[in-house]
C-alpha cells in the first residue's frame, strides 16, 4: 500500500505542479502553495493518528 501511494504520489504532485505553474504564467508561486498545503495536510493527519492499543494482526493469531 506504501509503494503504490507513494507512486501515486509521485505521479499526481509533478502532474499537479506543471498544470498550476503554466495556469498561473510560469510562475511558481502556486506551486509552493500547494507544495505547503499538502504538506500542512500530511503534519494534520500525523498529529491526529493513533496507533490502535489492541493490535489484530495475523501473527498474533498464528
């Protein structure tokens, strides 16, 4: 699941970029906004993550 977001990932930020870079007329400006945005995103998601106290994996009931 991490290789494949990862690869989506980097598939959709350059894609994403490249597309607000020529709407706003070569400038980067946009770009770094939405660089900051995901990254304010992802700072979100970690501070809200909890790691559940029971763990159910599969090696536990092997």
């Amino acid at each position: 699941m991490m290789y494949f977001a990862s690869g989506m990932a980097g598939f959709i930020a350059p894609t994403a970029m490249g597309a607000l870079i020529d709407g706003f007329g070569g400038s980067f400006q946009a770009a770094f906004f939405f660089l900051i945005g995901a990254l304010v995103i992802v700072v979100i998601c970690a501070v809200f993550y909890r790691i559940p106290s029971k763990n159910s994996s599969l090696i536990d009931h092997a």
